[in-house]
C-alpha cells in the first residue's frame, strides 16, 4: 500500500506541513517511495487578461527561484535521506503533477490545502482543488 507516494511542494507553511507528514508516512513504511515535486510554471503566465510567454531572462529566474524551493525541501529532509526531488517545467502546476502521476504509477499524493496564494477565505486553493477534484488515487490534504 502506497508504495509510490508524491508530495506537491510549493514551499508554503501548509506544504511544509505536508513534508513533515510525508516523513511520517515514509518512516511508517520504509519501503515506500517518496518523491517531492515543485512545478515551475513557465508558459503562459498570466498578466491581467492576457497570456504572455515569458521571455528567456524570465523564465531563467523562475527556473533559480523552482530550483531554490527544491533545495529548501531537500534542507528539510537531508538528515533522513527519505526522498528524491524531481522539477518539473511547464504548464499549470495541477495538470503538470496529474499526468506526472498517471505516467509513473504514484499510489498516493500529498499536498497542502492552500499554499502561497493570498486569498485564504476558501479551504482549497486552485491547485489542490483540482488535484482532488482529478486525480484517481487518494490524495492526503494536510493543513
Ligand atoms: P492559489 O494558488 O489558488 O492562489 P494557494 O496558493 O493558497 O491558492 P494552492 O496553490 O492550491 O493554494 O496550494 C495548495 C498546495 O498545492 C500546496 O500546499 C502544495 O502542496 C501544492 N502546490 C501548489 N503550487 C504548487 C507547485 N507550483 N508545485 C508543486 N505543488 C504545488
Ligand atoms: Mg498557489
Ligand atoms: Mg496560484
């Protein structure tokens, strides 16, 4: 049972609580896989109505900052060498981890319940809405 389980990093408060449940998990069942995933969304940033790629310089900077959140993750769990990171470039962060987790058999998803947006009024944020929403094995929401 979950031998294959994904966590969703953004590197918010929430994600870091699901890294530390993810660990839990991971030492409960040592045999598991746990493999952290931070999407950088590089096409099609959104800039009021429009859809603007973003141009060479820009998505240098996004690729250092998903690099940079990655490393944080790998900080936190160094001490255990439980996990490995994977980045993943492209389109919208929900989409990205679904097929990401349909084309390598993950048997489980973490992710937080909200993550760095600002607007806090709703128990999901987009991301992990449409993950629960979509995807066909169970996902763990931690707060
Ligand atoms: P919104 O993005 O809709 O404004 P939010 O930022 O508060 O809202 P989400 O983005 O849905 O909430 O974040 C919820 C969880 O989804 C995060 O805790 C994390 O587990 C995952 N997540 C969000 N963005 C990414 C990403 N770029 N890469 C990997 N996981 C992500
Ligand atoms: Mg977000
Ligand atoms: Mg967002």
């Amino acid at each position: 049972m979950f031998g294959k389980i994904l966590l969703a990093y953004d590197g918010s408060e929430t994600a870091k609580n699901a890294l530390e449940q993810a660990m839990e998990l991971k030492l409960m069942l040592p045999d598991s896989i746990l493999e952290i995933v931070h999407v950088a969304q590089l096409q099609n940033v959104i800039v009021g109505d429009a859809f603007i790629t973003s141009s060479a310089v820009i998505q240098d900077e996004l690729h250092d900052a998903a690099e940079a959140v990655l490393d944080e993750a790998r900080r936190r769990i160094s001490h255990l060498g439980l996990a490995t990171t994977t980045l993943l470039e492209g389109g919208t962060p929900a989409q990205m981890i679904l097929d990401y987790v349909n084309d390598h058999l993950f048997d489980l998803i973490i992710v937080g319940s909200r993550g760095l947006g600002t607007f806090k009024e709703l128990l999901l944020g987009s991301v992990s809405y449409e993950i629960v929403q979509h995807a066909t094995i169970p996902v763990l929401v931690v707060k």
